[in-house]
C-alpha cells in the first residue's frame, strides 16, 4: 500500500480536502492525523483494557480489541 502525506494549515479545512479527496479514483480512504495527538486507537484500547482487567470485564476487552480490527474508524 502507498500513501500520501500532506501538510496542513491550521485553519485549513479537514472535511472539505476528504470530501475532495475520496472523489478522485483509486483513493479508498483518508485519514486525518493530528500530530499533536497522535496516540492510536490501538494504544487507546490497550490503556483501557488494563482498567477493565482490574475490574474483571474480560468480555469486553476481547470486544474493544476484535472492533478496532473489523472495523477501523473513518474519519
């Protein structure tokens, strides 16, 4: 898989260069990252995992984990 990485203004508009974007062919999808935060969901459902371990909620460990997998986030 290529991708492309485009710099942005601050005030540029996200929403509008997606839409823009996902029109031309060949381009399957966009994702937006902010440095700034640049945390995965991955790592966010891992932090969470050991706060439902503590709690015992094996089952929606296994769920949050297989979700992030089947289904990533578009944004």
């Amino acid at each position: 898989m290529k991708s492309l990485k485009v710099h942005l203004d601050e005030n540029a508009s996200f929403e509008k260069l997606t839409e823009l974007l996902l029109q031309i062919k060949g381009i399957k999808s966009v994702e937006i990252i902010d440095d700034e935060n640049a945390e995965s969901d991955l790592k966010k459902a891992f932090a969470k995992s050991k706060e439902q371990l503590k709690k015992g909620e094996y089952e929606s460990i296994v769920n949050d984990v297989f979700d992030i997998f089947l289904s990533p986030k578009k944004k």
